[in-house]
C-alpha cells in the first residue's frame, strides 16, 4: 500500500473520460502497444497516447470504447511519438493491462470524483 494522501493531493490528478477515435500500430515501441487518439470533448479536444493494451485488445475492440485517462501530466516523448495523456488500467494474472473503465456511457471530457 502507498503512503496515505489528502483529497488535495487526490484532486491534483485530472482524470477524465474520452472515448478512442483512432487506433494504429506502434511497431517502434520497446513493448507492444498501440497509438491512440482519444476524444476528450470540446473543452480538451483529442488527445494521443501510446496504450500497452495489444496483448487484450484489438484495434476494434479498442475502437469507439470510453476509456479512463489522467490528462494533466506533461507530455511524454515514447520513441518517435509524444504521448499526451496517460491511459489508465490494471494488470492481469499474465501482467498484461486491462484498461480500466466505466460501465455505462457518459459525456466525454467528464472527470473522475
């Protein structure tokens, strides 16, 4: 367990939902992963990332799914891509991340409470 926060700190960390627009392959990464644009809504507009998410989804599984992603870190260079943004998820019993998510649709750009 990590060292206990206060809800300052907690709400420091700007997590919102957006749904994936565009997937491609990323195969200049040291990991498998796949580029994402993500479409945060008018207010923080599409943003990229880079997901090592191919060992449990497929370009169309990913495709149209509403993800959860932390939107104010800086950017980071992967490679020759600049990720945006930091998708969020867990990793299974094989040590492969499966993203976490919400389980009914809501307004992209909403932010996690």
């Amino acid at each position: 367990m990590s060292d206990e926060i206060t809800i300052e700190d907690f709400l420091k960390v700007d997590i919102r939902v957006g749904t994936v627009v565009e997937v491609e392959e990323f195969p200049e990464a040291r990991k498998p992963a796949w580029k994402l644009k993500i479409d945060f809504g008018e207010r923080i507009g599409t943003k990229k990332c880079s997901a090592q998410v191919v060992a449990n989804y497929t370009r169309e599984q990913l495709l149209g799914r509403q993800i959860m992603a932390v939107v104010n870190f800086p950017p980071r260079q992967i490679g020759p891509f600049m990720s945006e943004v930091l998708t969020l998820g867990f990793l299974d019993e094989s040590e492969n991340v499966v993203l976490a998510g919400i389980d009914r649709p809501v307004p992209n750009g909403g932010r996690l409470h």
